[in-house]
C-alpha cells in the first residue's frame, strides 16, 4: 500500500454501499473485503472495497445484495 491511499471508515463504507454494519464486518470476517486495524480501529483501503465491487458482479442484479449504481471513491 502506498502513502497515498486512502483507509475509509468502517461508516464511510456503509455509507457508499448503503449497507449495514453487520454487513460490512460480515463481509470482513468471510475476508471479502480486507480490512487494517490499528488497536481497536478498523479501516478499509479504498482498493479493496474497489475490488469487492469488482468481483460482486455489481452489474448482475441480484448476486448478493450489494447491487445498484457505480460508487465514485474519489473525492470531488
């Protein structure tokens, strides 16, 4: 991981996936979405929630639950 890349927060990915927490440490326990912890804070590279998007099939409704429209993780 380069100095560059952003670590989101645990609400920041329920936000953009507008899912719910035990949905995203759900998808970090099964490690479909890899994850850091620092002490007791966990953070989630931008790279791989791009990557747990990548491989859902996002364009196939219906696969898993985390379907719908492209999520931007660059900031405006």
């Amino acid at each position: 991981m380069t100095a560059d890349a952003e670590l989101l927060t645990v609400p920041e990915v329920m936000a953009l996936l507008k899912i719910s927490r035990p949905t995203v440490y759900g998808l970090v326990h099964t490690r479909r979405l890899a994850s850091i912890t620092f002490g007791r804070a966990r953070r989630i590279p931008a790279h791989a929630l791009t990557a747990l998007l990548d491989t859902t099939g996002r364009t196939n409704p219906g696969d898993d639950g985390l379907d719908g429209p492209a999520v931007s993780l660059s900031k405006p």
